[in-house]
C-alpha cells in the first residue's frame, strides 16, 4: 500500500473517520467493537490491511491519540506526534510513473491494520497543517456531538463531525423551534379591512 503525501484530504478524511467511531460520540456505542467492524471500516476506506488479532485494541489507542491531537492543535506538536505516526512504518519515495513526480509512503512488508491507519492520519494531519492551518482541527458544532473533526473544505467552514448526521439534527432542531415559535396556522388572525 503507498500513501500519496499530497493526498491529505484523503488521510484527513480517515482521521476524522477513526476518532468519530469512539463510544463517546456514539453515546456509550463503540462503532469499533470487534474485528470484523475494523476490516469493514478499513475496507470502506479502500484500505488493504490484515487484520490480527491485537489489532483492535491498538487501534483503539490511535484513535485515543488521533483524538487528543485533534482537541489539542498545537502546531509544534502535531508535527512532532504526526510524524511520530509515519516514522517508523514505510519508505518515503518519489513516484514518477504517474506522469507527475509524487512523494510517497509505503507501507513496510509485515505491517499491521494500525501502521496502516497511523500512516494516513500522520500523513493527513501533516497534510493539513503543511497546506491549510492548525485551525482545521475542530470540535463537531452540534450541541449534543462529542465528536472531532478536520476540516479540509476550501473554505474552511465546516461546523460537524458528520455533516450528514449531526448537521441534519441540528437544521432539524432549528425548524422545530421555529415551528413551535410561529403562530399556529388556522389561528385567530385579524382580517384585513377591505373597504
């Protein structure tokens, strides 16, 4: 497996992906809580890995540690931990059979779903921090979220974890609200004098 370094949205994306499957965003639910749910999660992504038996609870740590640069995004930091991800995992190498001259990662012989996903959340945090800014590490928006994100939109507007899930709940809330301050339909409304 290579990781492309210039495909930090990508590794990004997976960062994100990992922290938001702990039992604290869920509500008390691991989304990671046996082998199989680790292969389907690394198979979604297009991640080749074998998976051992130790992998889970290795990878539960990742994502404790993924998790704590996310909610502490000093940049000194995240370069120093994020390249501690990479360091020791694969051969950095220039691919210039692509028709463009692209650095790579690849994974060592042997390696693990874990040197697998600290590969790609070390190259997607390096990523982000090397093309955007510390300022893309954020906590999901939604009042009832716990979960983390990186956002790598142009813009740099992101405001959940899951824009589909806890965006929806929010915009979901608001019209309720809304709904419930309006007056109700059917109502007593004054006529309008028509003269």
């Amino acid at each position: 497996m290579q990781v492309v370094l210039d495909d930090y949205v990508w590794a990004a994306g997976v960062a994100t992906d990992l922290v938001n499957t702990a039992p604290e965003v869920w509500h008390g639910e691991d989304q990671l809580p046996d082998l199989a749910s680790l292969i389907t999660f690394a198979e979604l992504r297009s991640i080749p890995v074998k998976v051992r038996p130790g992998d889970l609870r290795a990878v539960h740590r990742l994502r404790a540690t993924v998790r704590d640069l996310i909610d502490h995004p000093a940049q000194a930091r995240l370069i120093t931990e994020a390249g501690a991800l990479t360091s020791a995992i694969g051969n950095v190498t220039l691919d210039v059979t692509s028709g463009r001259p692209r650095w790579t990662v690849s994974l060592r012989p042997g390696a693990t779903a874990v040197d697998a996903l600290s590969l790609i959340c070390g190259v997607g945090i390096l990523g982000v921090i090397q093309s955007l800014d510390v300022t893309r590490f954020r906590a999901c928006g939604a009042p009832t979220c716990q979960g983390a994100f990186i956002d790598t939109t142009r813009p740099g507007r992101r405001r959940y974890c899951m824009p589909g899930l806890c965006g929806n709940r929010v915009n979901v809330a608001n019209h309720r609200a809304r709904k419930a301050a309006a007056p109700a339909a059917g109502g007593s409304v004054p006529a309008a004098n028509g003269g």
